[in-house]
C-alpha cells in the first residue's frame, strides 16, 4: 500500500514548519516535515510529549496552518485556503477526535454525535455510531454524566457517525482500558476498512502501532523513521 | 435525527436556561429602557394627536389679541384685513371669586359666548349640563378643570364681585376650549385649579356688566391658508392701536398652547434621552454577559469549528443568544411601556384639559421599539461573536494554558503582609484581567449613576422653590390693582390688618422686540432696594438693579437673542402706548418663566408717568391672613390677591403628582437596572472561577473562604464603582437638566447628598443580594461535576 500510485496520493505534505513565539523564545513544533498519505491508508504517530504529533494532525485536519511548507490534500492547497474553504474541508472531509475529547458538555451523547450528522451528507445515525463504540445504553447521558474513557467513545462516535474521508484521531485510547481500548480501535479499524478512510491515529502505546499500514514516529518536530508494517494485525488480537 | 430541533439549538435553549438569571437580568435591563421610550413617545404621539384634532375640531383660532374697549363696527376692519378668515370679538374680564370655604380669594376669567349657541372659533366642548338660556344673565359654563377642583356642577352657585357688584353666578354647564387646555392665573406658571377658573358667559349679560356692549376688549382670528401670519398681526395691531391694543400675538405664543407644545417638546426631549441611556446601558451588558460567555466556551466553539461548523453558523448561535434576549425585553418593554403611557396620559389628563385625551399605541412606536431592541442586542453582541467565530479552532486541541498572575500591586508596594491568602487571590484576580475588571466596575457605576439620575429631579425641585421662594419671592401676599394708582394705595394697605410690610411694584404689559424676535411680558417695576421681591440668579446671589436699562431673565435674553450691553425696543402696552429703546444692563439666571426688571424710577421715566403702583408686595402675620383677605377682597381697587404660601404648595402637590410618577418609575428602573448589572457581574465570575474555586474546596477550602473570595472581588467591584457612578450620574443629570429646559421653567443641576447616599445603598443592596444569591449556588457547587468537564 505504502508503494501506491501517485494518484492514490491523499495528502502531501512538504517542508511543515510551524513554529510558536513565546515571549522571546521560539518553540518549533514543527521543523521541516514531508509526508505522503495514501488513500485508505492507517498511520500510526508516535512520538514523545512535545514533539509535534497533535500540530502535525491539526495542520492536516485544517484546524492549523504551518508558518513555512505546503500541504495538498487531494486537489485542495490547504496551506493557501481560506477560512471558509477550511470549513468546507473539514465539514465534507474530515472526522475529528481530539485529544482532550472537546464534547459540548450542555448536549447529550447523542447530541452530541448529531451535531455532526447533521451537517453531513451521508451520515450514520447517531444511535448507529454510539452503537459502534459500545455506548448504545448511554444515549441520553450529559459528558458530566460520562467516564472520561466514555467522553472518549462519544468523541468518536462523533469522529465516525459522518463516514469521513479523513479520519484525525489524537490519542483515541488514552483514557481507556484494554478492553475498551479495543473496542474503539475496532470501530475505527472497521470504518478504515469499510470505508476506506485515510486515518491517522495518535497514540503513546507502541501496542497500538501493530494495527497500522505505516508508523511514523516524531521528534523534535522531525520525523525520525518511517516503517511500513508487512501485515495489520486487527486490533481484537492487541493487548496491553 | 435527534427530533425536530438542531443539535446546535438545543445547546443554544439549554445555554440559556443555564444563565436564566442572567439573560432575565439583561433582558429586564433593556426592556426597562424600552418600555420608556414606548412610554413617552407613546404618549407624545397620542398627546399631539389629541391636540391636533381637537384644535381642528373646535377651530383654534390663529391669532389673540386683547385690546382695552373698541367699538364693535371695528369687527369689519378686521375681517377686510387680507389673509383673515374670521374674527371673533369678545369681552374678557378677570373677576374676583368668593368661594367658600377658601383662604386666598380665586380668579375667574369671564369669556363671552354667543347666546343661543352659535358657530365660533375656539369652540366649546360642552362636557355636562347646556348652554345658556337667552335672558337669564347669571348663568354661565364652567371650565372642566376648575369645576373639578371646586366640586362645581351644573346646579352650582359661584359668588362673585363683578365691576364692583356683588352677584351670583348659575353654572348650567362645564365646557372645555382649545384655548384654555392648560390654564395658568394670569401672571403665574404654575397651575391652581382651584383657585383659576374660566367661566364662559352670554355675550350680552357680560357685555353689560362691563358697559361694552358695543364694544368689546377681546379678538380672535382664523386665517385663511397660505396667508403671512406676522403681516396679519401688524395689520391687527394697526387697527387696534387707537383704541388700546395690547398687541395680538400668534398661537405659538398663545399661553395654553405655548405650555402644551413646551411639554411636548419636553417629553419628546426626555423619551429620547433616557430610554438611550438605559438602552446604551443593557447593550454593553449585553456585550460583557456574552463576552465572557464566549471567553467560557472557547473551546466548545473551537471544537465545533473544527467539527466543520463555519464561521456564519457559529456567528448566528451566538447571535441568537442575544436577540432571544432582545426579543423577549422588546415584548416586555412594549407591553410595560403601553402600561406606564395610560399613567402617564392619566397624569395629563389632570394637566391638560382635553375632551378626551385617549391614549394610543402608534405602531410605529412599537415597531421602532422592536428594533432598537434588536439593534441594541445585536450591536451589543456584535463584538463578542466576532471574538468568537474568530478564534482558531485549533485551540480546540490545547487545554487553556494556565493565566499568566504576577504578584499585585497592592503586594509590590508592600502590603502583602496585611493581606490574607483569600485577599491575596482577590486583589490578584482583579488585577489580572483590568479590563474585565474595569467593565464591571463601569457596570455597577453605570447603575449607580441611573439612580442618581432617577433621583435627583426632587432635589432639583427643592432647590428651585428655596431660591424662587425663600430668596426671589418673600412675600407672602402679592396685591394687583384694577389700574394705576398713585403710591397712597401702599399706604392704604399698610394699615391693613396683619401687614407687616408692604412693597410697592408696577408692571407694564410690553412687548419686546429684537429684530425679527419679540415677546409679550410684564416688565416688573422694583423699588430700589427691595427686602420682598428681588433680583437673584440661581446662584442665590441677590442682584441690585441697576439705575436705569433693564435685567432680563436669561430664558428672555436666549428667546429675544439679546445679551447685556444690547438693547431691545420696549413697545408699551398700556398707557402712552410708547416704544422706546432701552439699554439691557443685565441678564440674571433665573429658574422660572421670562422675566424682565427695572427699577420703579427708571420704568415710570419710560412710561412718563408719576408716582404710580400698579400693585404691591405684602408681608403679613398669618394669624390675620383670613380677616386680612376679607378685607382686601372688599376693595374695589383691588383685581387679585395670590398667597404665595398657597402657590408653593400647589405647586409642591403638583410636582408630586407628575413629578412623583415619573421618579417612581425612574427609581423602579434604576433598582431593575443596578440588580441586573451587579447579579451578572457576579454569576459570571461565578461561572468563571468555578472550576478554580472547586479545586480550592478539593484541596480543603471552606466554603466561607471559597465564598470570601468570590464575593471579595464583588465587594470590591461594588466600592470602586459607587463614586465613579455618582460622578457619572451628576454628568447625566447636567445632561437631563439641559434638556428639561424651556422658556417656561429650568431646574437647576442640584443633587442632594441624601441623593448620593440613596443612590450608594440601593446599589450595595442590589450587590448584597446578587451575592447572596451566588453564594448559595456556590454553596450548592457540584465539586465533581465541575471537574469532570470542562466548559
Ligand atoms: N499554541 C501554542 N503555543 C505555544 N506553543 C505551542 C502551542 N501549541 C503547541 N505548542 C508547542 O509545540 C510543541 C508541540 O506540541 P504538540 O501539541 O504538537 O505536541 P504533542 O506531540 O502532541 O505532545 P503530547 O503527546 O504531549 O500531546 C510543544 O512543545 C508545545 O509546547
Ligand atoms: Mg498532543
């Protein structure tokens, strides 16, 4: 998969940079980052606590854009879009699921979910995507009702209630345990295979790394290696 | 699908039942300020309305003019003026009237009407009872107000001393006149129902009683369209002349009417002025409120930018916010405003005299109210939503980074130590977001200010009548003679019983003229050091008169446009019927009425007339005030007595009638006003320190030091706003005042220290159960709920 052709190209990103100004100091979060993703393709980020995985993702996510470099995602310049076109990128492409959850605490789960189907064009039912993730019984629960691992389910529920092109996940499994860990990684897997979604996953548990395509590990704001893995294993047979 | 409503929406119905209390405090806030400019506009547009046709209906006449006796074949010359459609001659006489069981005599003004009943301009609206019959000469109508006051009806009996006979008047009827919608003694501007009346008689039976049955003293004139109004008074004042013409003026300058369009234009003036200021105050509310809604939720409108929400959905949420608030304050203020517009047509109702004075909700006036609602909420939140769309959803994906404290100021300069660690936070808190710091305190004086606003008219009042009447007007009895007389009638009253002392005056009917200007008045003659009636500005300084020229009232010089050191051409009324140029030495600063001072010397020199009184001043002993007034109503020199003691307190209940009202609602509103600032500044940092003070309660605080600190910083907030509101609310009355002017009166800029302290304690109390009410619900903190989410 990693060898495809230049058209199954979905993303391609080149020379990201993306450095904050603190006071007088600069931190590069990003320091001279290419990167190919290829259509359906699973990649996992590794990488230490600073070293630049959740702005790689926001910068591919359309939430962020680099100081220097370009990124195209299929016949789209993100680095040179507008605001609005940024929001049609994210709306008609992308699912999200953000590191610290981000659930609009007044909306019940499954309001939550349906703040996104209802701006998509060929969503799942928010009952259908609470479902996959094992949240069936919890429908009408508020976050401040919710386990942090079950904010977590209900952001991605939310992530893949839409059947998104892309989908961003920055530390899915962080919050849970192993075997709720494993249904989340199931519900994405499933929706990169059925689907055929270009997903990124964010994670710190080199376990996770097994259900890849690809593994791109980050420091410093560089990618440090790049390693293609010969066979997915599904994420029923991981364990941590 | 999750039911019918959006996702989006419901957050948006369940954020606004989160801040119930808050969008009610706001919402009451600008509705307050809507509900008076409905209100006043409301009842500006149904009191000009009612005007208009009433002064269309019964035919207002276009000019006035009163001369001393013409023949009646003059009617012919008049009428062949070009331009004058119809005259109407009449007799006109002030007569003195015995009614019981009061103190001061009254005044009535006889009108004559045709009998049988027949067309005429200013045409009566016979309330109750008929008219006149033919034959019976004692028989009159009473105006409305007057029989009101009185208790009169048809079947009444009003003593009265006609040309020096003694008789008795049958009301038959009571009846209203354009021409005396707002009826004021003649000489005074403050209305005494019960002691000025007009009484409408048959035209002989009053032509007899003043010998001028053919003659008359008194016309009326309609013109026909398009024709010059100023050329058809001088033509009328030609014809006049000869026969002691006292000058015709127009119908702006007619004295009802004058009052009328002077409070209308006041209202107008008013319901401007402090609905904006009320409105101005909900809108930056408005703006802080979501402001710092938006500053909470950043992260939720990140998360939803980057969910793909655009900038205009996000924009119009928030936006939503706002005008939910505002259309609800517009349903209110509209509805409340109708409301107060019937107390307030109520309260003109016993002002001005109207055959029906309805009250009427123009549409307009509605709408315009809904959409400065709108207008003021959407602009109020206009800023906050831009904040909000702008924000880079990125931010989504970071935690807020911890607030940048540094150590106060208050511990820079040394004073750590006498802080506690509660104080500590609060002074740190303060000083960590100055602006937010300043808007709040900007709020609560804003607050402080209205109820400096609402509050000071009574002080203004106070101050007018001490200066008008402790320091202009000392005298307790002012005396009018029939005509002239030579000064042994000051004598005459000085052995009167209870005369204490005695000050003679002589006023002159004149009319002053600079340029194109003029105005019809009395020139007040003054001895020359006078102990009763003087000279003072408004600054209570007393002023002596100058030997010769005149002193006008400031309100007269801004009327003429004439300053001291000019002149003004006096054209005299009376008399010799002299014009004659005269210096202005003088302007004076005065509160009530255009008025203009001379010297007695100096204005018999003008006159060319000797040692004449036309009146006088008295000061007496009230225990003979009764036997003193039998006494001068028995003279036949004497036209009028007025007790400056029954003025004031006329004037005193009046104020209290109207005045009380209007400061009842601005107080009300005001109250509304300082709750609904003070209880959102401190819910909202309820909302934004929530999260701090349930860790602090985790860590082991108390509630009663979580709670400290909270409220230290409202506290804090409170005290640092109330002396910059009662500044700002000393600005606003100066502002208010300003416009409350007219030639009629002006209040002075007073604000009383009771004032301040009133407008400080309703504030602290407004700030002592906002947080009250907070405290509760911080005693009520879900601690884990508030940690488990993040806003
Ligand atoms: N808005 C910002 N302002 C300043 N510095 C930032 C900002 N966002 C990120 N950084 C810095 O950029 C670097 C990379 O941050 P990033 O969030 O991408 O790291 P990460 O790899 O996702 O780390 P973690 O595993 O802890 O989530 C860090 O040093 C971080 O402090
Ligand atoms: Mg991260």
């Amino acid at each position: 998969m990693a060898s495809g052709v230049a058209a199954d190209v979905v993303f391609r990103a080149r020379g990201l940079t993306r450095t904050y100004l603190m006071g007088e100091v600069e931190v590069h979060a990003l320091a001279g980052v290419d990167l190919d993703l290829v259509r359906s393709e699973l990649l996992v980020l590794l990488g230490p606590s600073g070293s630049g995985k959740s702005t790689l993702l926001n910068i591919l996510g359309g939430l962020d854009v680099p100081t220097a470099g370009e990124v195209v995602y299929r016949d789209h310049v993100l680095t040179t879009a507008d605001d609005r076109a940024l929001t049609r990128y994210r709306r008609e492409h992308v699912g999200f699921v953000f590191q610290f959850y981000n659930l609009i605490p007044s909306l019940t789960a499954r309001e939550n979910v349906a703040l996104v189907t209802e701006i998509a064009a060929d969503p799942m039912t928010p009952e259908e995507a609470l479902g996959l993730v094992g949240l069936a019984a919890r429908l009408d629960h508020f976050p401040a009702q919710l386990s942090g691992g079950e904010q977590q389910r209900v952001a991605i529920a939310r992530a893949i209630a839409k059947r998104p092109d892309v989908l961003l996940c920055d530390e899915p499994t962080g919050a849970l345990d192993s075997v709720t860990g494993v249904l989340v990684l199931e519900a994405i897997d499933r929706v990169n295979r059925e689907l055929g979604t270009t997903t990124v996953v964010i994670t710190h548990n080199v376990v996770v790394a097994a259900m890849a395509d690809r593994v791109i590990t980050l420091a410093d704001g560089r990618i440090t290696s790049v390693r293609p893995n010969a066979t997915r294993r599904p994420p029923r047979d991981l364990e941590w | 699908m999750v039911g019918m409503v959006r996702a989006l929406d419901r957050k948006l119905l369940r954020d606004l039942w989160r801040l119930k209390g808050q969008a009610l405090a706001i919402g009451a806030v600008m509705a307050v300020g809507l509900a008076m400019f409905v209100a006043y506009f409301s009842t500006f547009t149904s009191l000009q309305r009612t005007q208009e046709r009433y002064y269309e209906r019964h035919r207002f006449a276009d000019v006035f003019a009163s001369v001393k006796r013409a023949p009646l074949s003059l009617a012919t010359r008049l009428a062949a003026i070009p331009g004058v459609a119809q005259v109407d001659v009449r007799v006109v006489a002030d007569v003195t009237l015995d009614l019981p069981g009061q103190p001061a005599p009254a005044t009535g003004r006889l009108v004559s009407v045709p009998v049988p009943r027949a067309p005429m301009l200013n045409d009566l609206f016979l309330r109750r009872g008929r008219w006149m019959d033919v034959g019976r000469p004692d028989e009159v109508l009473a105006s409305e107000a007057f029989a009101l006051a009185n208790g009169l009806g048809p079947g009444s009996t009003i003593p009265a001393l006609i040309n020096g006979r003694r008789r008795h008047l049958q009301v038959v009827g009571i009846a209203l006149s354009p021409e005396y919608v707002y009826t004021v003694r003649p000489g005074e501007v403050i209305i005494d129902d019960r002691r000025f009346g007009v009484l409408w008689m048959g035209r002989q039976a009053l032509g007899a009683a003043f010998d001028m049955e053919g003659g008359f003293n008194d016309v009326v004139l309609a013109l026909s369209p398009g024709a010059s109004e100023p050329a058809v008074i001088g033509h009328v004042d030609v014809v006049l002349r000869p026969y002691g013409g006292f000058g015709a003026i127009p119908r702006r300058l007619q004295m009802s009417n004058w009052s009328l369009t002077n409070e209308l234009a006041q209202l107008r003036g008013f319901g401007m002025l402090v609905p904006l200021i009320f409105l101005v105050v909900a809108a930056f509310l408005l703006n802080v409120v979501l402001s710092r809604i938006v500053s909470v939720q950043r992260e939720q409108i990140a998360a939803l930018k980057a969910l793909g929400y655009s900038r205009l959905e996000l924009g119009w949420h928030y936006a939503k916010w706002s005008l939910v608030v505002g259309v609800g304050a517009s349903v209110a203020g509209v509805a409340g405003g109708a409301w107060m517009g019937r107390g307030i047509i109520a309260m003109y109702n016993d002002f001005f005299r109207f055959p029906e004075l309805l009250y009427r909700m123009p549409a307009g006036v509605a709408l315009a109210g809904l959409a400065i609602s709108l207008v003021a909420s959407v602009g109020g939140a206009m800023g906050a939503v831009h904040r909000a769309v702008r924000l880079p959803p990125a931010e989504a994906m970071r935690p807020e980074p911890p607030a940048m404290f540094t150590r106060s100021l208050v511990e820079r300069v040394g004073l750590a130590h006498v802080l506690g660690p509660a104080a500590r936070m609060v002074v740190r808190n303060l000083e960590r977001q100055p602006v937010r710091s300043a808007t709040s305190v900007l709020g609560v004086a804003c607050s402080a200010a209205l109820l400096v606003l609402g509050l000071f008219f009574l002080d203004a009042i106070t101050e007018m009548l001490r200066v008008q009447f402790d320091l202009v007007q000392r005298q307790d009895v002012t005396v009018t003679f029939v005509e002239p007389r030579g000064d042994a009638a000051v004598h005459e009253l000085r052995r009167l019983p209870g005369v204490l002392d005695v000050e003679a005056t002589r006023t002159v009917q004149v009319r002053l003229h600079v340029a194109q200007r003029s105005r019809q008045l009395l020139i007040t003659g003054l001895v020359d050091t006078p102990r009763l009636q003087r000279v003072v500005d408004i600054g209570g300084r007393v002023m002596a008169l100058p030997p010769a020229g005149l002193v006008l009232s400031r309100s007269l010089a801004e009327a003429l446009g004439v300053e001291a050191g000019g002149s003004v051409t006096v054209e005299v009324l009376e008399g010799r019927r002299r014009t004659v140029r005269v210096p202005v030495t003088a302007i004076v600063d005065e509160y009530l009425g255009l008025s203009a001072y001379m010297r007695l010397e100096a204005l018999r020199t003008l006159l060319r007339e000797g040692r004449l009184v036309s009146g006088a001043h008295l000061l007496i002993d009230a225990r003979e005030e009764a036997a003193l007034y039998r006494r001068l109503e028995a003279m036949p020199a004497v036209a009028g007595v007025s007790s400056t003691h029954a003025m004031v307190e006329n004037f005193v209940r009046q104020m209290d009638e109207t005045m009380g009202v209007m400061i009842g609602f601005n107080v009300l509103f005001a109250s509304i006003i300082a709750f609904g600032v003070v209880y959102n500044a401190a819910r909202l940092s309820l909302s934004e320190r929530g999260r701090d003070l349930a860790s602090l309660r985790v860590l082991g605080y108390t509630r009663v030091e979580i709670s400290t600190m909270l409220l230290g910083e409202l506290a804090v907030v409170v005290v640092l706003a109330i002396p910059v509101g009662l500044v700002i609310g000393y600005g606003l009355a100066a502002l208010v005042i300003g416009l409350f002017e007219t030639e009629m009166y002006r209040f002075p800029v007073a604000v009383a220290p009771r004032t301040y302290a009133a407008a400080a304690v309703v504030t602290m109390g407004a700030a002592l159960v906002s947080g009250l009410v907070v405290r509760r619900q911080l005693d009520h903190l879900d601690l884990v709920g508030v940690l488990k989410t993040r806003e």
